[in-house]
C-alpha cells in the first residue's frame, strides 16, 4: 500500500508505494520507439496558461501596480492600506470623502486634514518593493482646500528611517489634477520588501487623493504593464494560448459581480473595478486589452471565455430575449479581439491604442456549466453557438459541459456538437498517476478537448478543503510526478487533447493573501519562483516535437496497490515526440519511484543516431522536497550532455524524477 505520513492528527500527505528489493532480479524496462510508423501530429497548442484573480493572481500579483486600493473601493467603511505619517508633534487624520468626486468612477477620495507637515501612506500588497538603481513611476489625483504647495512623494521603509527615493510636485491647486513624478533608488539600495509608498504635505491643509498608483519597470516597458520578473517565469514555459479572464472571474458570483469586459477599458480614470470572487475587489487594472497584451507580450493566442450568463451562486438566464443582450455582448468582445477599425469594437481597440487586430481561434462558452442544477446551459449554448458561428464561422467554440468527467460518466450536447470541450481535474498525485491513460480510448470522431483546469495535490483530501491553508502555497516533488505522469497521457493524445493548461497558476504567499493550493508560480512583493510542477511543465513545454512517436513497452516496473483489487499502476510514465524538420526526438520519462531505474531505449528504424545528446532531469531526493520564497532553486532541471545515444542504449533514471532524453535520430 501507499505510505502515508501524517504531519497532524487531521493532514495526510500521499506518497506512491516503492520497488520492493526482488525487482532488481526482473528484466530491464524497455521502450522501443517506432520510427517507421509515426503517430499522429502534436497539437499546436497543447501546452497554455490558465489565470483568474485568485490568490491575488493579478492585483498583487502580475499586474505590476504597487499600490493597494488605490481608488479607496476596498472597504466603504475606512481606507483599507493607508494610514496617516506623523511628522514631530503634528497631528492629522484620513478619512473617506464622497464629497469632491473627480468623475462618476472615481467618487470616493482619501481626505487628509494635517495640522501641520503630515503624509500618508499606502503598505503596498504586503509591502512595496525597492531594488537598487530602480525608476519607479507614480502618478495620482490630488487637489488642495487653497494652500498653493508642493508634495513631496517618497518610497521608504516602514519606519520611516530610510528613504529610498523622494521627489517634489507642483504645487498643489484648489482643482483636481492628475500628478506624475518618477522615483529613482540609488544604486547601493539593499532589496527589500518592508516599505512603504508615502505622500508628505509641506504645511498645515486639507488635500484630497485619488487614484494613486505607482509602477515600478514593467515587461516590455509597457503602460500599466506586468511584472518582469513573473513575466520571464512565464516566457520559460513557452505558452501557446492564455485562457482569459479566467473561470470564476469571467461569471462573477452575481451578474453585477461578473467580468463585465467593456467597464475594463480605457483610461484607469474609467475603470471602478468590481467585487472578485474570494474575498476581495478587483481593480480591473488587468483589463480586456491588457490581458490580450499580455498575450502579444509571450507570442500567444488569447482564448477568450466569454460570459454566458451564468454566475457561480446558480442565478441564470435561459435561452430567449433575455439571454440575447448577453450574446450581443459576446459578439461585440469577440469584434473588439479581432474586428478591423472599420468596425465599431475593432474602432474602440485603436482608440485604446491597438490598431493591429489580435489572433483568435477558440472561443469558449460560459466556465463549468455542469454546476448549473437548472440543466440551462444547453439552450444557453446553443443561442450563443448559433450566434457567433453565423459571424464568424471560423472560430472554433469550446463547450463547458460533455465528454467525461472524473467519474467516467460520459454526456452530450444533443442539439450543436462543440467543436471542443473544456474538462477539469483536481486530483492527488497518485490518482494523476492511476489514470495517466485516461485518454488513450477517447472516440476520435468527436469533439476535440481542451483539459482547461488540472493539478496535483499531495492530499488525501481536496484543494478546496480547509486544511489546505495550513500547508505550502505551492505544490511539492511528489505533486510534480503526479502532473508529469498526467501530461504524459496528454501528450500521447495530443490529436484530441488540442489544449491543455493547469490551475491556479499564480499565489502571492503572504499569508492572508491567498485562498487555494497548490499553485505553480509563488512570490511576494520583492521575489517569485517556480514549484517543482512549474519546472515540469517548463520541460514538457520546451521540449516538443511535432509528431507523436509509438512506443512499445515491456517490464515496466509497477507500485504497490494502493488497496488489494485495485489495477496495477506503473512506476514509469512515457511519451515521445519528433521534431518534423530536424529530426530530433524528444523522449519523456517519469519515474514516480524512490529508486534509480535503468531503462533500456531502442530506435526501431532509425538509420542513424547521434551519440551525443542532451539530458534533462528534474529530482528530488524526497518526495516532500519543494521550491519557497527562501530557497527558491531547490528542485530545478538539470541539463547535461549525454556521449551514449544508440539504436539501442540503456539510460539510468534518478529516483522521484522527471527527465527528458534529446537524441538526434535519422
């Protein structure tokens, strides 16, 4: 049976069985790759991203804005994340003022009454980052009750004892105006997260704030742009697609609390945000065009979800007049994606300040509508099919219910077939493993997959359970083996798994801040790295070909059962594909045991095989060994040159790994 190693009267950790010492006598595994029979092609777009903010996945995450409740929404009651800064004995207070609103949106300011010099100061989300010889950029609306006087803006320590950078406006008038300064640290700046962003007046007076923001470098130098640092961890997976907005971001728990995408648009001065999901606002900052941006940014194609007027505490719309606003609404998004300026939305995405239209091919309908008890969404469906389909006929539209669930029961949309259907899995690492041939018997005549939502947890109990926040944000080795095992079975069925992207992808790990685990990107205010299962995807990301090669296999080692009855599980988890211009194979192995295993490989009709290759392993020497703020290469892949590749060779496997074996073959 599994080992399970209890870390608290009420957690279990799940840990696939070992080889017991009698299988060193058994024969070599051996994987004969057949090159004379090539398979069938690997998918374009297999490998993608999935996001929603969760986790403070956007805000607080890659959405590079340092300031939070920047426009004063978060809480009605106090300004969340600001306080006052005394200076000697003055003495001064803030409040939220609804009375000297800039526009419609921007109604509520921060109203600070100073006695004498006095600031205020936002802690930034769980801190405000300060790197050395940095240009940071603030900008923010202020007016005055008269006293015609500068501001002095600041980044410093929490403390107050530091300051990093600090800058002087103009003075400050009766009217409202919007203020730019930048900030420059100095080059012996020590990293830091402990700070805070401050706005100091120079005398007595009462000011008024709002919409304050402050952006530090931002990837490709962009405009309310996105973290570099998470940005390049993302770049490394080489994506394909990004699934935006997100699953429950797109429905909103209510209809006014959905993504209501044409609010995201233009100046921040226009955007009021609105309630998330799990606990918290969102600011929208991270709007339609960003998101497509953000997709222009890592050479990727958006697959746009749009909302089919469905919302996660069950209230709906059925097919009929009240439905169609929404569909109108769904057609005008999909216009301003990749409508010409001619048109009105494609118009509105030049005005915004992009012309060029973006690449779309799938479109998606709704986000798990299997948790709609009223059995609305096939009609729902169907309006919205009709559609899009009459406009556009050449996107390819994404069901969110049919196929197979985790149970194998299978459903069917009986009145339009979709052209693909979207499935998701939450499992521990040892049902990953146990089904890693889930989709070897799919019917290829029917709706192409798109497995939008999958990943690992190391528990016997689900990632929603709350138990889960007692452990790491980010998933550790023995999770990383289960996704390995599972992307295998994906990639050997990539003619009908089209597209594939785990969830959740991001988690700011300050505590308080997040609300689900695992997650395969983790940081805080100053760092992020990737868990062990983000380098796993990295690997299957980078390392694919374009054909998928059969491979026969024999002496596979398999795990002890979890319980008697049970079918048998192997230990060792393959797939292989081929570059179709250079030729260059690119052979997966994943060992889920605790021991080295040597594997032997043939090249069933290969002609000719370069002796030197490339191997890439990812190990750990326990299964509970993971990746953290502080050590954040722990687990990382390890490239190395390989000087045996063969026809026929034997390559030995490090326990509890990850590899992929590189071989030039003709």
């Amino acid at each position: 049976m599994k080992h399970l190693i209890a870390i608290s009267a009420a957690l279990t950790i799940i840990f696939p069985g070992v080889l017991h010492s009698e299988d060193a006598a058994k024969p070599l595994p051996k994987l004969e790759l057949d090159l004379t029979k090539p398979g069938a092609k690997v998918s374009p777009m297999l490998y993608g991203l999935m996001t929603e903010e969760i986790n403070h996945s956007y805000d607080g995450g890659i959405y590079a804005e340092l300031i939070q409740n920047r426009i004063f929404k978060d809480d009605p009651k106090a300004p969340a994340h600001w306080s006052v800064v005394q200076h000697g004995d003055s003495s001064a207070a803030i409040t939220l003022d609804d009375s000297e609103p800039i526009n419609a949106v921007l109604k509520t300011c921060l109203k600070l009454d100073a006695k004498a010099e006095a600031g205020v100061a936002n802690d930034g989300f769980w801190g405000i980052s300060v790197k050395p010889d940095t240009t940071y950029r603030a900008s923010f609306y202020a007016k005055s009750n008269g006293a015609l006087s500068p501001l002095t803006v600041s980044i410093e320590s929490n403390d107050g004892a530091k300051i990093f950078a600090k800058a002087q406006t103009q003075n400050i008038t009766s009217e409202w105006q919007r203020y730019e300064i930048t900030l420059t640290t100095g080059k012996d700046a020590q990293p830091s997260a402990n700070n805070r962003f401050v706005i100091t007046t120079s005398g007595a007076g009462t000011y008024w704030f709002n919409l304050v923001s402050l952006f530090p470098p931002t990837f490709n130098n962009r405009s309310n742009g996105n973290r570099v640092d998470i940005m390049q961890l993302l770049a490394d997976m080489k994506p394909k697609f990004l699934r935006l907005p997100g699953g429950n971001f797109l429905e909103g728990d209510w209809f006014h609390s959905r993504f209501d995408w044409k609010k995201t648009l233009g100046p921040l001065e226009q955007r009021p945000g609105h309630p998330g999901c799990w606990g918290y606002r969102a600011s929208d900052g991270m709007g339609l065009l960003e998101f497509l941006e953000w997709c222009e940014d890592l050479k990727m194609e958006p697959l746009l979800a749009v909302f089919a007027g469905y919302t996660l505490k069950g209230d709906y719309v059925s097919r009929g007049p009240l439905l169609q606003p929404f569909v109108d609404e769904a057609l005008e998004e999909i216009e301003y994606v990749i409508g010409d300026t001619s048109t009105k939305w494609g118009a509105q995405r030049a005005k915004d300040g992009h012309p060029a239209p973006f690449k779309l091919t799938y479109v998606e309908i709704g986000n798990e509508d299997g948790f709609d008890e009223s059995g609305s969404y096939e009609g729902r469906f169907v309006q919205f099919y009709d559609a899009i389909k009459a406009k556009y006929p050449q996107l390819q539209l994404i069901s969110t219910i049919g196929g197979r669930d985790t149970l194998g029961r299978k459903f069917a949309m009986k009145e339009r077939t979709p052209d693909a259907i979207d499935e998701h899995y939450y499992r521990n690492a040892w049902a990953f493993e146990e089904d890693a041939m889930h989709y070897d018997d799919y019917d290829r005549k029917g709706p192409k997959i798109f497995v939008g939502e999958w990943a690992s947890h190391e528990t016997s109990f689900p990632p929603w359970d709350q138990r889960s926040k007692v452990l790491a944000p980010t998933p550790n080795m023995l999770a990383a083996l289960g996704d390995a095992a599972w992307m295998t079975g994906m990639e050997r069925n990539s003619d009908i798994v089209v597209m594939n992207c785990s969830a959740p992808l991001f988690v700011n790990v300050n505590h308080g801040a997040y609300q689900w685990r695992p997650n395969l990107i983790g940081y805080d205010a100053l760092n992020s790295y990737g868990s062990p299962s983000y380098y796993a995807q990295v690997m299957f990301g980078q390392y694919l070909g374009d054909t998928i090669v059969p491979i026969a296999a024999q002496n596979v080692p398999t795990q002890p059962q979890e319980k008697p009855g049970l079918k048998e599980v192997p230990s060792l988890f393959f797939v292989a594909t081929r570059a179709d211009t250079s030729g260059t194979i690119f052979l997966k192995i994943v060992n889920t045991a605790p021991v080295a295993q040597p594997v032997q490989v043939e090249l069933k009709g290969a002609k000719q095989v370069a002796r030197e290759g490339t191997t890439i392993a990812l190990s750990a020497a326990k299964l509970e060994d993971t990746n953290s703020i502080q050590e954040p290469t722990k687990i990382v892949p390890v490239k190395s040159k390989a000087n045996d590749f063969a026809r026929t060779f034997t390559h030995t496997l490090a326990p509890y790994s990850i590899n992929v074996l590189q071989i030039s073959a003709k």
